[in-house]
C-alpha cells in the first residue's frame, strides 16, 4: 500500500508541474514579469513560489534540510517581501532549474520515507497532499492573474470547446429543513478549516438551481442597479462609488452593444452564461433586488451534498464518483465558463454546483466550533478578519480534489478578478 502511494503522490505532483508549466506557456515572458493590475505580483513570482513552498515543508520542516536557495526563501515568501517588493525577478530559465532540484530531493525523501499513521503529517501522505493542493490554487490564482492581461498578449491552446446553447430559466429547489453533516468527511485530504466535523441544523428554504446568468445580472444594471444606493450595504456602496464599478469587471460597453472578456479573446455578451467578476458587494446588491438573499455556507453545503434519503453526504454535487468532463466544468478542461445548466442536475437536482463559477455566500471565513490551526496558522486563521466571505464549488479553472464540496475558498468582499458568481436563496 505504501508503494502503490507513493507511486501516486509521484504521478500527481509530476502532473501538477507540468499543468503549471503549461499555465506559463500561455503568455511571453516579459509580459509575466509585470503586474497584471490592481497591485498583484508579477505573474512569474508564483512559479518559484511553489517551488519555495515545496521545498519548506518536504525538506526543511520533514526532512530537517536547510534552505536550498536563502535569496528564493527572501523573495518569493509573500511575508518576507511584500508585493511593491516583488520587482527584477530571476528568469524563468532560472526559476525552472530551481524547481527541478528542489523537486530531484523531494523525490529522493519520498522514496526513503513510510507514512506513519501516528504522525498526522505524514499519515496518508498528508504533507504531500498539502504541497500538491497547494499548487492546485496557484494554478488557479494564475489563471485569475492571466485573465487580466490584454487578449492580444495570450497564446491560445489546442483546444476542442464544447458548449451547447442551453438556456434554463429560473426556478428553486426546496431544501427541506433539519440536520445534515458539515464538513470534510471522508477520508481524503482536507485543510483544517474544513473540521471539525459537525451536525448542523438548517430550516427549510429555497435555493436557485441555476447559476445567475448574464442576462439575469444585465437586468440589475439596466434598473440602474450600480447607482441605486438602496441595495447596497453601506461598506458595498462606499466600495462601489471608490472603484467607480459600473458593472461586472471583464464586461465593456461598444456602440450600445456588451462585450465581455474571455481568457482568449472578447466575444458579445453570452446571455446564458454565468455572470462572473463580481465582487461579494454586487452579488449582495444583486440578491436584494431580486428580493432574495445569498445562501449561508451551511444552505450551500447542504443543498450540494446532502442525500436526505441515504443520510449521507456526496464528495461532489452528483455523489462520489470522480470527476470527468461529463459532470462538470473544471480542470481548465473548456478554459471558460459554459452555459448554466450544461450538466446534469445535481444530489437536490441544483445546476453547476460543482464547478464553472464559484459561489458566494453570505457567510464569514471563520473557523468552525472546535477549530484548530493545521499545520500552520498562515492557511486559515490568519484571515478570520471578518471581512473575508465564503465561495463554494469550485470553477472551470479549479482542480478536481479542490471541488470537494466541504472545501472552502474565501476572498475579501470587494475582490472581483475571481471566476466566482451568484446563486441566490430565500427563507420558506
């Protein structure tokens, strides 16, 4: 079992790598040396990044080795050096050949290591896990960061897209009340803000079982939603008037005709689309006109996952089989959204909850009752801020063990450049 282990940790991390190298190849090397906007880093800073965080916890923490570049641990640690910091970065020539030794000593430590069930760090390879879902959300922050760049300044990949012209209209899904399990319950990796595991009692409600498209969103901006103070909380109206926001971040307006920006190129606005590019501030906006409200964690998670009749609750939205490109949008497999409703009904019969956008909800990032920080408090507890808000579900461009639906992803309320959307819920 320990053999057929580490064979898998070795398949997975050299898979990882190469998706993440195929991530950089879409764009030149001096456009990812420069911010993409709103502040960030240079695009090239994450792919030492994941090297330094490799090399930290499987070499020094695990394996008691010193650092094997002191300048890298400087520069691409996100403390160390703040982002304005983050300038005149080694190349790419150089970062690679970086990764390929931390990565030679990791697998040298992999082949010489037995994963002891009494140490939590190496039970079920959980270190290597950590690294390996680690990279997995750089992989997607690196998709959010290229998004920005001009089209123009990207290389589109071989690509076979698939996207029917589904259009659903909005209905609800009932939820019956009562309890149901919340959190990671399986027996596979989870970070530690997804434990304690716990029974939560939920009322009744309704919830949408479809993402809120395009032509749903262009409705409030019609009604003059972006100048209406009244659905606005006040934190959201003082962001909207700072940011001029106007409407989503990647649409345009040309000759009275919306546009919206794709990873590849600029296309009409696709009305069957999920909206995306809003902050946690318009979709709040959003749900209070349509008279309606964002769902809590525990209303997503139990209408994603719950199965009433079984008394059980699914890995994913459809139940526990691993995901393919016939249950959901994922995995950079389109490297776009799809229409709502391009896949089949989820456990409750809900559309996309796995996957395609992420979905906020009304809930802050906190730590459940009984939460401890594992193995370090930086992952989670550094942002129970109280202005951090819960996503669930997942994105076109999330990996597959990151769609487990008791994962939780978690941005500030005014960030906009994730692939996250809306599904609005209401009380019964």
């Amino acid at each position: 079992m320990s053999q057929e282990l580490k064979e898998k940790i070795v398949r997975l991390m050299t898979e990882s790598r190469a998706n993440t190298l195929r991530i950089f190849d879409l764009a030149r090397e001096k456009d990812l040396h420069k911010s993409p906007g709103f502040g960030f880093r240079p695009i090239i800073w994450h792919l030492a990044h994941i090297g330094v965080f490799e090399s930290y916890w499987l070499l020094q923490k695990m394996k008691g080795e010193s650092a094997p570049d002191e300048r890298y641990e400087r520069i691409f640690d996100p403390i160390k050096t703040p982002r304005e910091s983050s300038v005149n970065l080694p190349s790419r020539k150089e970062m690679e050949t970086y990764l390929t030794r931390v990565r030679d000593r990791v697998m040298s430590y992999l082949d010489k290591i037995t994963f002891d069930e009494n140490d939590p760090l190496l039970c079920d390879a959980y270190i290597f896990n950590l690294v390996l879902q680690h990279e997995y959300q750089h992989q997607e922050t690196l998709c959010y960061l290229l998004h920005l760049l001009p089209v123009e300044k990207k290389i589109r990949p071989d690509l076979d897209k698939q996207q029917s012209s589904i259009v659903n209209r909005q209905s609800s899904i009932e939820i019956a009340g009562g309890d149901f399990t919340m959190g990671c319950v399986w027996r596979v990796f989870g970070y530690d803000n997804e434990f304690p595991v716990r029974t939560v009692n939920v009322p009744a409600f309704k919830i949408d079982a479809n993402l809120t498209t395009n032509e749903e969103f262009l409705r409030f901006l019609e009604s003059d939603g972006y100048k209406r103070k009244e659905f606005w909380s006040e934190e959201g109206w003082a962001w909207c008037e700072r940011e001029n926001w106007q409407h989503p971040l990647y649409w345009t307006k040309k000759d009275e005709m919306w546009f919206e920006k794709n990873m590849f190129d600029e296309t009409s606005l696709r009305l069957n689309h999920p909206v995306t590019g809003v902050s946690f501030y318009e979709a709040e906006a959003y749900s209070k006109f349509m008279n309606k409200s964002l769902p809590t964690e525990a209303e997503w998670e139990k209408a994603a996952s719950w199965d009433a009749t079984e008394k059980q609750k699914n890995l994913f939205a459809w139940g526990n089989e691993n995901p393919t490109d016939t249950h959901c949008n994922f995995n950079t497999n389109q490297w776009d959204t799809t229409p709502t409703g391009n896949y089949p009904k989820g456990t409750n019969g809900c559309f996309d909850m796995t996957g395609n956008v992420w979905e906020w909800t009304s809930s802050v990032f906190d730590g459940y009752k009984g939460f401890q920080p594992f193995p370090y408090p930086e992952y989670s507890a550094e942002w129970f801020d109280g202005d951090h808000r819960v996503l669930k579900g997942g994105s076109w461009a999330t990996r597959a063990p990151l769609l487990r639906t008791s994962f939780r992803n978690f941005f500030r309320r005014h960030f906009r450049i994730a692939f996250a959307g809306i599904r609005l819920a209401m009380n019964i």
